[in-house]
C-alpha cells in the first residue's frame, strides 16, 4: 500500500484560499493566481515538484475544491479544469449530496462519495493500489484528514504572500509532529516544504 500524501500552496500566513470564494473568484477575492504564480512563472524551475504533485494514483478532494455550488448539484458543472482535467486518475469528492460519478478526458474520473473522509479513503486506496493518495484539498478537507492522523507526508507549497483571512491551514488538527524531510527547496515565488506527519 501507498502513503497518503498532501501537496498544498498556502500564504505565509497560512491561508490556502482567501475569503469570497466564487465562480469569478474560485480563491477568494483579490487572491487570483498569488498562491500559484510559481507554476505558471516558473514551470521549468520546479518541474520535479509539479512532476509529485500529479503523481499520485487516486485523489480525494472537498466538493467547494471541485466546484463553486453548495446544496443540490448542478449537474451542468463538470469542474474548474476543462475537459481533460490535469489528474489522470480517479478522483474521489467529498459531497453531502449524491451524484453519478463523471469520466472525463485523459483518465480522470470524479466520484462522489457521501460516507465521509475514511469512506473516500478507502475507495482511494482500492483505486491506487500499491500506489499513493493525493489529499487535494481545500483547506477543511486536508484538515479533516490531518485531525484524524491519516496523512502521511505533508508537502507545503509558502507563497511570499500575506492573505489575513479565508480557508487556514492547521485549524482544528489538534498537536502535529511534522518532521521536516529534505532541505526547503524555491525560488523567489515559494518555497517548497516536506515534512513526515508523525501521530
């Protein structure tokens, strides 16, 4: 069996999503791309990190990751990222409400899970194989699976950016023991963190 992993870009203030989260603004508003400058800047300068960040066999995501909606789905929505979204992989949402699971381009398909986070992780895990799970995100979603002691490796993505408010990293995980693996790695843009979560 895989290790469950987490790559994640947060503000050094520790926000992964500023506050106003909506269609027009899916990061918070006046956010954009400041988490994320770095892979659309600076691709090549951090191809290795990119590279892990899709590597993973099977993905578990919070539904306000995959979409804007809250309530009823609207099933015209088909996610943020086009036709082929980036994953190539089985992708499992965490939803209250159901919803057929969707295929889309290039290997990736969406499944909606209602039983909870150790319901989608075991759905994951039976979908990876001897490979690892990704915990995509929002911030409720990893905090969830860090509380409950279920991530292995945490991968920290720190924009030089101060945010001040919105989805915060960390909140409600209870005492973690992060043990920093490797050196910090960057550019200007971010500097990249691994730790190994110890429970």
């Amino acid at each position: 069996m895989g290790e469950v992993t987490c790559d994640i870009a947060m503000s050094v203030d520790g926000f992964v999503a500023g506050p106003g989260q909506s269609l027009e603004n899916p990061l918070g508003a006046g956010v954009g791309d400041r988490l994320h400058q770095w892979m659309f800047e600076e691709p090549e300068a951090h191809a290795a990190v990119i590279e892990r960040i899709t590597a993973a066999e099977a993905f578990i995501m919070g539904r306000n990751m995959f979409g804007p909606g809250r309530g009823a789905w609207d099933l015209e929505w088909r996610g943020w990222w086009g036709d082929e979204p980036p994953y190539h992989a089985p992708v499992f949402v965490l939803s209250h409400h159901e919803r057929e699971p969707l295929v889309m381009a290039g290997g990736t398909t969406f499944t909606f899970v209602t039983g909870g986070i150790e319901a989608a992780l075991d759905l994951a895990r039976e979908a990876a194989g001897e490979g690892d799970v990704a915990i995509a995100g929002g911030a409720a979603t990893v905090n969830q699976y860090l509380a409950a002691g279920l991530i292995d490796e945490l991968r920290l993505h720190v924009a030089p950016v101060l945010l001040g408010a919105g989805e915060r990293l960390f909140d409600g995980v209870g005492d973690l023991d992060l043990e920093p693996l490797g050196e910090p790695s960057g550019t200007s843009l971010v500097s990249h963190l691994t730790y190994r979560v110890r429970r």
